[in-house]
C-alpha cells in the first residue's frame, strides 16, 4: 500500500492537489470521489490546493463537481488567487500571461487599456508561449523595477496524451533574457504553504500530491508531512529526489486515504 515512515501524529488539517492526484484532464482518478468522502467523513480540515492556472476557481469548482467530488469552492486554495492578491497588495499593472479561462480572477486588477505595464505575471497559456508575446513581456521586464510573478514554475504535468511542458521553462528564459528573478507565489512557495493552512501549525497537516518537488518537498520544508503518490506526473524513482524522502509513497489517492484514516485509528483522542 505505502512505504515510507508516517510520524505519529494527529492530524487536523488535509492538503490536496487536484490535477494528477483527484483527476487528469475529465477523468478521475479510480476511487477518488468515495476516497474523499471517507475523509470527510473523519472530521479534517480539507482543502484543495492547486497551481491549476488554466482555469478559475468557479471553473476548476465546476469541473471537479462534474466529476462526482464532494467539494465546496470555499475549500479551494488556488495559486491564482494567491497571484491575484499579490498582485492587488503591490499595486501592479501587470501585463498577464494566463490562459482565457482564468482571467475572471484578474477583472479587478487588470491595467485599464494603454496603461504602463510594470509587471508580468506568468501562467500556463500555451495559446501565448509564442515568440511575439514572450518578447512584448521581455520588453515589459527591461523597465527599471519591473516585476516577474509567476504563478507556478512547474516543469512539466500530465495530460491523457502524456506529459506536458509546463510553464517553468518560460519562466526562466525570461529570467535569463531579462535578468530578472521571479516571485512565485503557488507551491512550493512557503507563504502559500502557509495561507493554505491558516494559522494550522504545519505539523499537524499532511499534504497529498504528484508532484515530488512542488507537493512533497515543498511541503516538508514548512514542516508538513509529504504523501506522494504513483499517479498524474509521478515517474518511477521520484521519491528518491529528495531528501528527506516523502514520508509515505502510495499507489493513488485512495491509498493515500487508506494510510491516514489508519494513522487516526492507532493513535489515541487527545
């Protein structure tokens, strides 16, 4: 089922992806939905977190309920909103890189047409990684002060057809042209880790992902536990990527369930 060491202790708070972990594209992982409702059913903090950036919140909400899933779109913590806020708070006139399907969580921030650009904040778009655009957001970035946000920096995720670039490499070849650095705000960003949680000490969360990098080691790092599993963009040897390890490594979601429910029942009411 798993393999790993799980630290004793109880759990208040669940952390999870979505894309590779609860579904890839319009299918669902087997098992997810009765998965998720068996841990609802045990009286943890849940939440969705994501840096889906090709899709808003009520659209990713949508999707997910369409898939059968028990889910509130309250429970959704989604690197666009964390861009979006970071954006409102330094008052940015961003030029926006993102994907049609996600610019509703952007309407109150977007620049008024004509204004000066002195940001570029960066999403999956594959409809805009192309040379004329990349180029007007590397022209933004050469003025003094400009602004690289990305949203995520993923290297790659997963779609029914394969794996898929994803919009780290664009990221860093603006870096490298512009000579600038990014901010990111979605996983593995430590204020996003932290958001998420809401004031839950990290040590009582457990977040369950795909991605080593991003999901496990990100979470780690913050003190969480890390549960990865064999689903979405996992390839074999993944787990061995980082150190410390994850601390448990399951087959899907399910399983994932399946080890922590367990945890609960050996462990004693505090």
């Amino acid at each position: 089922m798993a393999s790993g060491t799980v630290r004793r202790l109880r759990l208040k708070t669940v952390l999870i992806d979505l894309s590779g972990t609860l579904h890839i594209e319009e299918t669902a992982i087997p098992g997810a939905q009765d998965a998720l409702r068996r841990l609802q059913d045990a009286n943890l903090q849940i939440k969705f977190v994501t840096n889906t950036t090709k899709e808003s919140k009520r659209r990713l909400f949508n999707r997910l309920a369409g898939l059968g899933f028990p889910v509130k779109q309250d429970d959704f913590f989604t690197s666009l909103s964390a861009a979006h806020d970071f954006v409102k708070k330094s008052q940015l006139k961003p030029m926006l890189i993102i994907d049609d399907a996600a610019m509703e969580d952007f309407e109150d921030v977007r620049p008024a047409e004509g204004a000066e650009l002195d940001s570029v904040v960066i999403g999956l778009a594959p409809e805009l990684f192309n040379y004329e655009k990349l180029t007007e957001a590397f022209r933004v970035l050469l003025n003094p002060g400009a602004k690289l946000v990305a949203i995520h920096q993923a290297r790659y995720f997963a779609r029914k057809d394969g794996m898929c670039l994803g919009p780290g490499a664009f990221v860093k070849g603006l870096e490298y042209s512009a000579g600038v650095q990014a901010h990111t705000v979605g996983k593995p960003s430590a204020a996003f880790y932290r958001a998420a949680l809401d004031g839950v000490d990290p040590e009582a969360a457990v977040m369950i992902g795909d991605d080593v990098q991003d999901d496990v080691a990100g979470a780690q790092a913050l003190g969480m536990r890390g549960i990865l599993v064999r689903t979405g963009k996992y390839r074999p040897g993944d787990e061995l990527k980082i150190d410390p390890p994850p601390a448990n490594v399951c087959d899907g979601f399910p399983q994932a369930v399946d080890a922590i429910l367990q945890e609960l029942q050996e462990l004693p009411v505090s």
